[in-house]
C-alpha cells in the first residue's frame, strides 16, 4: 500500500521543528526514550492490527480502538504526535461508506488480491460511472488500491513507518501525512490510488503510471465524474503523483 507524500510547507515544517508540547528544543528525531515507547505501542498494536487488517476492517479503525489497552505513557506520546498538527477531524459516523472487495490484477504472470477498501458511497458511484465510461472506451479500467483511511488508521500507519525513516518525524511526513492532512481520511474530498489492471501503480517511478494510456484518459475525462489530479507535476511544495485523484466536495453533490 502506498501512501500520499504531503506538502511540504515552509511553516509546517517549523513548527514541527521548533514546537514539542511547549519546549523550545526541536522535535524531529525521536530521543532514545521515544524509541522506547514508540517500539512497546508498536508491539503491543501487533496483538491485534494484523486481524483487523486481514478482516479489512482496518482502515475504519477508531482512536478509541488504537488506544485501547495501552498505557498512559504510550497515551501521551500518541497525543504528542497527533499535537504536531492538530487539525480537526470531521465526524464520519453520518458517511455510509462502500466496502469494495474482489479487486485482483495480473503482474508478471501472477494474479494478486488487494485487500478491502472503502469509499463513501457517492464517490463510489462516481467512480463507477467513471471506470464504465473509461471501460467503454478503453476495453479496461483502474482498481482502487487505496480509498479511504480513518484518522486513526493514519496515525498508526505514520508511527509504523517512523522507525524506517531512522525515527524522523519531518523524514516521515515526506511519505506519510499525519491524521486530518491525508486526503484519504478526508470524506469532502476524498482521495483514490489508482492501480491498473496489470500491476502498475507507480510506486518505483511515477513516469510509469504517466505513460499509461488509462492515465491520459483521466486527463482528459476525469473532471467529467467530479474527479481531480491532487498533485499534478510541477506544483510548487508537492510532488508528482499521476495515481492520486480526488473527488469533490460530498455537500455539492446531489
């Protein structure tokens, strides 16, 4: 599964570095202590996440789940990590959400399954009508390979990759967002990673989803079902992703 890179914004950046629950000293690689706490949450979400994820029930996964059982010094660094952005989170209860099952590709000679996702239903729809059309056309279409990702499940997501980026936080977020910036676990505007039918999704080199004649379709079709390129190339502050769309805002939408 990949995951958004996020905009590197010259004053997001600051305040991570210079802002650490009101200290003054710079908060980017985790201290030795940090570590600590942050490999025994790790562990301890290891009882359990692995079931939620096989089940595909994990990308719904609530802050009341991922902190159960944890204790109150693994609570507070949760709560450090989520204060460096603290952006609010809309609620989700009242979003009917489309469980998407059965997606499989053929690579290399290999049938492959992705796991479940999840969109909201009006996006959902939208995006069947769009693969239809596309389909039509083409005499093919895109999976979803990843759809909608609760807060939460993006929190655990950017603590599980923390240690594989030498536990750094402004390293991290290059390829993780934090929980409230992911366009993934934002039901308004709703992102969708693309696959194709053959495996190709862009994760070694973004010029390989480019060159896809799926994605020139989008180009040209996309905005038509109410879909946009979340970062096109040469966008100031982002980087290029040809599989990363979005849709638009749920209260337009009749």
């Amino acid at each position: 599964m990949r995951f958004t890179k996020v905009k590197n914004q010259g004053m997001i950046l600051l305040f991570i570095l210079f802002s650490f629950c009101g200290c003054k000293e710079k908060w980017d690689v985790l201290s030795e202590s940090d570590r600590v706490i942050l490999k025994r949450t790790l562990a301890h979400w290891e009882t359990w996440v692995p079931a939620k994820k096989e089940e595909g029930s994990a990308p719904l996964m609530t802050f009341e789940e991922l902190y159960q059982g944890l204790h109150s010094e693994e609570q507070d660094f949760l709560n450090r990590v989520r204060a460096i952005e603290p952006v609010k989170i809309e609620e989700t209860k009242k979003i009917h959400f489309q469980k998407i099952t059965g997606q499989t590709y053929e690579k290399n000679g290999k049938r492959e399954t992705l796991g479940p996702q999840y969109l909201p239903q009006p996006v959902y729809r939208a995006y069947q009508r769009m693969m239809q059309a596309m389909q039509r056309d083409l005499g093919k279409n895109l999976l979803i390979e990843s759809g909608y990702r609760a807060p939460a499940f993006q929190l655990y997501t950017f603590l599980y990759y923390l240690p594989h980026h030498a536990f750094s936080i402004v390293e991290t977020r290059r390829w993780v967002a934090l929980p409230g910036l992911s366009e993934h676990g934002n039901p308004q505007k709703q992102a969708l990673d693309f696959i194709n039918q053959a495996g190709v999704n862009g994760d070694d080199h973004a010029e390989d989803f480019e060159e896809l004649e799926e994605y020139k379709w989008l180009q040209a079709h996309a905005h038509e079902f109410g879909f946009e390129l979340s970062y096109p190339r040469a966008t100031k502050g982002t980087t290029f992703e040809p599989w990363h769309w979005r849709y638009g805002d749920l209260r337009s939408i009749r």
